[in-house]
C-alpha cells in the first residue's frame, strides 16, 4: 500500500493506541522542552552578556554538546536512575520521568546554544544606549528578555523538534512500554524490527508532518526576526 | 508573518500537548504497577499483548512489559529495574537464582528451536541427524549463518550448539547481528543465510520471508521459559506482591489455559506442561 494513503488511513481509522502514542510523544517533549527553557536561557544569557574567564571555551563545550548522540544521554542517565544507581529509589527508570529527565538533558544544550548565538548577534550598542540611559542591571536583563524572545521562541521549537523525533533516550529510559512509555519514534523502530515497514513508514510520515510544522513555525519566526 | 502568528502557532503547541496529558490509570492494588522485563520471543509474538489483559482484568494490575534479550532481561532484574522476569536460558536462570538475585523460579511453558535457511538449503542441514549435526555441515559447507550475537536467549543456545559441535564460529560467513530475533530472521531471509530461531517469533514473521525451517524436532533445541520473582531481600522497592501476584496467576490452571489458548495464524505457539 501507499505509505502516504497508509499514514492517512492510520490518522482517520481513530485507533486509539495510534493517537495515544502521538499523545506521550507530545507529552514527553512538552515537559523535556519546558524544563530546559528557564536554564537554557538563563545559561544562554550569562554566555552571551556576561564577560568570564573561560567564556568561549564554555561556548564551544555547549554547542558540541548538541551534537552529544542520544544513546550517550540515555546510557549516562540510565547509570543515574538505575535502582542501583545514585538516584535509583526514585523508580524513574522506564517511567515517564526517565524519558522526560533524558530528553530535558538533550534539549538544554540546544537551548543554550540558540539563545547565545541569538542574542550575540545581537546590535553591540543596545546594551551599551541602555548604559548611557542608565538603565540598571534588573532594568537591562529585563530589556535583554524582551529582545531575547523570538529567539527564545526559535530555540523552544528547535529544542521541541529535536526531542520529538529522537529514538534513543527513548527507547533506552522509557523501554517502549506499551500504552505508557511507547513513543512514535521507537513505535517505528519496534514496527521495523518486526518487519512490518508499511506501518513503520506510515507512521513515519506522520512524525515527518508533526516536524514540518514545527518547523514551519521555526522558519515563520526566523523570518519575522528578518 | 506576524508576532501574533508566533505566539498563536506556541499556544496551540501548548494546547496540543496538554491535551495529550490527561489519562491516568485507575488504581487498585497499592503498588499497581509491575514490570516485567522479558525476550523478544514473547512480547512480540502477541504473547503477552493476549496473556497480560486477562491477568490485569481480574487483579487490577497493570505489567509494563520491557522487551530485551534473555541477558539483558536478567541484568535488569539484577540491578532491580524489573520485579519479574520472563526468560529462556535455563543455565542462566539458575545463575540468576543461586547469586541470590532472584527467588522463587517456576517452569511456565516452552516451544523449541528450530534452524532457518534458504529454501534450497545449499548445506544440506535437512538430512542432519542433530542440531550439532546441522551446524557442523554449516559450518564445513561455510554458508552464511546470522547469529543473534546479543546475549539474548536464542544466543545462548546457538553458542551451546557450537561449543558441542566442537567450533568456534569466526569468518566471512558468520555474521553476528547484535539485533532482535526477527530483525535476524529478516536479515538471514536478505541475504541469504541460516539462523537459529525460536518458534514463536518464526510463525509471527514467516509471512515476511521466504526462509524455510530447514531442521527441527531434535531433543537439544528444547526451549523452555521460566519465570523469576527480583529478590525482595536485595530490592524492598521492587513491587513484590506484584511479581507474586503475576507468577502464581501465569502458573495456575487458568494462565497455563489461556497460554495454550494463544494461536497465531491457527498455530499454537507456547505450550505448558501437563
């Protein structure tokens, strides 16, 4: 069958599993992309407005850092909430926390390093005028966030696509549990390990239309930055 | 494009998700619930997806089921990260048992081995007379063969076979896969190769290949599943009156029933002890 006509038919058919697999797939990446929000940019703009020694290599470490593959996020927060790891008595390990916990750490980075870049690019002389206008430091952060907001905004559905269509955090903390822990992306990886491809693919380009929209948004925003 | 547009289009993201937020089980014993970390061979046969609503109806559990590899299943119940588990490598399990990781083990069913290969069977394994047999003529013939190489179960027993067959399988045509059982059939069927596989899975995708069992029915592809309880001793925190609740149901007249009531396309997959 079409893989296209497939995905259609799998959003019309109104198979409950279908839409609750969207559902914690939208879920996981609500909560991971809102808990990195007030670090990353509080992150973002120390990096970016604040002089330390150290400054660019910190710069260089975050930006790597988005690059950092899921499965290394997964394993290193797996040896965490393990129960025979350090913060095992919290039962997150193959549970909604875990996933959560694990795709905050990969959305942070990414955060921070579109809010620093973002507001370096920033005019120079905003932030000197708003010394001469003896703007004080409550007055300039506040005029900082609100010139940092698109940028922000861009970061967040940056950070919210990425999380959206990563399978090895996952996979790896959540343990694609179904009807609690199975997202749409290791429902996809357990649909083709299954060789059952028509499915996968179909679900597949329902994830795609989910990505191009926030993408969409992402690149309305840019451009209204233009 | 506007801000409004912007700040709409975020709205409606948030919108989105917090509606995907509602659904909370209900609740009905204390701790409701149990994981189980389990083979391939069970969850994705359909196995558990039939066995498991029976036991939740009627107890108010609710199984998480974790799928691995036999070995990562019992590394799991280990480190206490499952309450359960549901495995098929017997030598194993009694490890698991004896290092004091897991009690009260119990032999819940079983269904066997058997040797996939390509239809035309280029090394001849359909006239061996034992599963050391047919490995021993794979390996002397140097057809491809697509060993799981993940520790799971299937592994182990592939690995006992040729340790009895007197070969240390190495070369151009062994390939150590590191994936699921029918990710390897599906390879094994590309390639074209041999491969050791459990029933279950082989009538879940034989649809999908054009593999044939090429040698079946000897004593020593016997594949039996047992079930083991996390030591509570070692994790209060594991929820043992659930794993209890699970393994006196799937071993009580009732379960055993409902395991061979499960057919998949009108064949029986698992079956019980009498």
């Amino acid at each position: 069958m079409n893989p296209f006509l497939g995905a259609l038919e799998l959003i019309l058919s109104g198979d409950r599993e279908i839409f609750l697999i969207a559902g914690t797939t939208l879920r996981f990446s609500f909560w991971s992309t809102a808990f990195s929000t007030l670090p990353g940019l509080a992150l973002g703009i120390l990096l970016a407005n604040h002089r330390f020694p150290g400054r660019r290599a910190a710069a260089a470490v975050v930006s790597s850092l988005t690059a950092l593959p899921t499965v290394v996020i997964g394993l290193a927060v797996y040896s965490l909430i393990s129960r025979s790891g350090p913060l095992g008595r919290l039962g997150w390990l193959f549970a909604p926390p875990g996933v959560v916990l694990g795709q905050t750490l990969l959305a942070l980075p990414i955060v921070v390093s579109l809010v620093y870049t973002g507001l370096s690019k920033l005019d120079a002389r905003f932030t000197e005028t708003l010394v001469t206008l003896g703007a004080g430091r409550l007055r300039r952060l506040a005029s900082t966030l609100f010139e940092a907001k698109y940028v922000l905004a861009s970061a967040l559905l940056n950070a919210f696509g990425r999380v959206t269509g990563e399978v090895g955090v996952s996979m790896m903390l959540g343990g694609n549990i179904r009807w609690y822990t199975r997202t749409m992306t290791t429902t996809i990886a357990l649909d083709t390990s299954k060789g059952e491809f028509e499915r996968a693919l179909s679900l597949g380009i329902l994830l795609l239309t989910i990505s191009l929209a926030i993408n969409a948004l992402v690149h309305a925003a840019v451009k209204h930055e233009e | 494009m506007n801000r409004k547009a912007l700040v709409l289009a975020l709205a409606a993201l948030c919108a989105a998700s917090a509606f995907a937020m509602g659904g909370k089980e209900a609740a009905a014993p204390a701790n409701p619930r149990i994981k189980l970390a389990t083979t391939t061979s069970t969850e994705n046969s359909g196995l558990l997806g039939y066995l498991l609503p029976l036991f939740e109806a009627k107890t108010g559990y609710k199984v998480d089921v974790v799928a691995v590899g036999t070995g990562a299943a019992l590394k799991l119940g280990e480190n206490g990260d499952a309450d359960v588990v549901l495995v098929h490598a017997r030598a194993q399990e009694d490890a698991f048992v004896a290092a004091g990781h897991g009690v009260d083990r119990r032999d819940v069913m079983y269904n066997d081995f058997i040797i996939l290969g390509p239809a035309s069977d280029p090394a001849g394994i359909g006239a061996a007379k034992s599963a050391v047999d047919a490995f021993t003529r794979i390996a002397g013939a140097g057809a491809t063969f697509v060993s799981r190489g993940d520790k799971s179960g299937t592994h182990v027993k592939e690995l006992d076979i040729w340790k009895a067959a007197g070969i240390s399988p190495a070369g151009a045509w062994y390939k150590e896969a590191g994936q699921g059982m029918e990710q390897v059939i599906l390879m094994a069927d590309g390639m074209p190769g041999y491969t050791l596989a459990d029933r279950g899975t082989w009538l879940a995708v034989k649809d999908k290949t054009t593999l044939k069992i090429c040698f079946e029915g000897d004593k020593g592809l016997f594949n039996p599943y047992g079930i083991i309880a996390v030591n509570p001793a070692k994790w209060p925190a594991a929820n043992t009156e659930g794993a209890k609740a699970l393994i006196e149901w799937i071993t009580s007249k009732e379960g055993l029933k409902a395991i061979e009531s499960f057919k998949l396309n009108g064949e029986q997959l698992f079956f019980t002890y009498k």
